[in-house]
C-alpha cells in the first residue's frame, strides 16, 4: 500500500509540474501515472549508478550536479512515455526539482501520519539526547 501511495504522490508531483514549468507537458493523468513509474523504476536501477559514476564531478559542484542527473532521468522517462514530454535541459533541471520538492512535501503527511498511528497503537518513539540519555 505505502507503494502505491508514493507513486500517486509522485505522480501528483509530475501534474504541478507541468502545470508550473511551462517546458513540460503532461497530456492526462494516465501519462502522469505511467511516467512515474518510470521515473521511479529510473531512480532506483539508473541513479546510483549514475551518482557513482558522476562523483568525483558531484563533489567538485558540491552535490548540484545532482539535480543535472535528475534532469537527466526525468527527460529520460519523457522518452518512454508518449503524452509526457519534457522540452530543453533547463526544463528537465527544474522540474526535477520542483517535482522533489513537491515529492518531500507530500511525503512527510505521509509519515507524520504513520507516526501518530504508530503513537495511537501504544509505540513510542525514542530520541538520543545530548547527554546520552533516550527520551
């Protein structure tokens, strides 16, 4: 289920984008859902890959090259998915950043929520303090 609901939250993240960055456009919310799907199959398989490959020019930019490797993935998918198209490189860097953005801000309800069901069914969460103490 948690599955699932990832994948609608990041397709929902692909529709604002689209509807933000005027150099992606999406055709329906099948497109949406087919392209996350990508993307997420992309970032699981193709991303670390591509991270290790890119690092020594990652830590020269500090990580910001990051979001060009995202880019990269997201006009990738727009390849695979016909009614999804990504048009130009700073296209394909923002929306990969406003779609992680979205992605984190929809996700973080998702486990606040968790943690109070969590917190409701009597499991308490515990925090190391400074003095090494949990609380």
């Amino acid at each position: 289920m948690r599955i699932f609901m990832r994948w609608l939250i990041l397709t929902a993240a692909i529709l604002v984008a689209s509807y933000v960055i005027e150099g992606i456009e999406v055709k329906g919310f099948l497109s949406a859902f087919l392209a996350a799907a990508v993307l997420g199959f992309l970032n699981a398989f193709f991303r670390p890959i591509l991270i290790l490959l890119t690092l020594p020019i990652n830590i020269l930019s500090m990580g910001l090259f990051t979001f060009v490797l995202n880019g990269f993935l997201l006009m990738m998918a727009s390849g695979v998915i016909s009614g999804f198209e990504v048009r130009g490189f700073w296209s394909a860097v923002f929306g990969s950043l406003l779609i992680s953005l979205v992605n984190w801000f929809l996700s973080s309800f998702l486990t606040a929520r968790r943690r109070e069901r969590s917190r409701e069914k009597g499991y308490i969460d515990l925090e190391r303090k400074s003095d090494n103490l949990w609380e």
